[in-house]
C-alpha cells in the first residue's frame, strides 16, 4: 500500500468517521458524514501598529465532507439547504476528493 492509499484510508476510517469528528448532516436533502463548524472569524488590524483587532464574521458555517458523498459542484451565491435551514454559498473549494463549504446564513 503506498502513502495514498494510506491517506485514503485515514481520510475515511478516522476523519469522517461518525465515532470520531464527523456527524450526520443533511446538505440539499442528502444525508453524509461530515465535520461542521460555526462561524469564521477574521482578526484584522487598523494599522500596523494599533493593537486594536476587530472579528469580522466571514461566513457562518464551514462544512467539509468527501467529494464522491455529494458530487454536485456547488457556485458563489447558490441557496442551499443545510440540516433544514437556508444557507447561500460563501465558497466551495474541493482538494484531493474532500470538498471544503463556506455558507452564509438566510434569515426572515
């Protein structure tokens, strides 16, 4: 077995594993294994030397899961549905069969 097929196998067995990290999510009525995070904050300064950081909220929910559990691509501003409620498509960006999700929050 070589390093990729070992990394496959981690990238499965413990990663997305539902005993380890993952958890059941239902993204566009589909349900998959998947590791959610609520709300991506980015620390930016005024200037160089203020000390002064402000969180700015870039996205709200970042969902990564496999490639071939939801092979839709995904665009910019698309709604979606996640676990029920309605989300619109910050970004989706997808890496070596593991697809990383960035989603704004719809309200009202």
């Amino acid at each position: 077995m070589n390093f990729k097929d070992q990394a496959d196998l981690d990238i499965d067995n413990v990663f997305f594993s539902n005993e380890e990290f993952a958890d059941i999510h239902c993204l566009n009525g589909v349900n998959l294994s998947s590791i959610k995070s609520d709300e991506y904050n980015s620390l930016h300064h005024y200037n160089r030397t203020d000390s002064h950081d402000i969180g700015l909220i870039q996205y709200d929910v970042s969902l990564v899961y496999k490639t071939r559990d939801y092979p839709h691509r995904l665009v910019y501003w698309q709604n979606i549905t996640l676990d029920g409620l309605p989300y619109r498509v910050f970004k989706w960006s997808e890496s070596q069969g593991v697809v990383t999700l960035h989603l704004a929050g719809l309200t009202g």
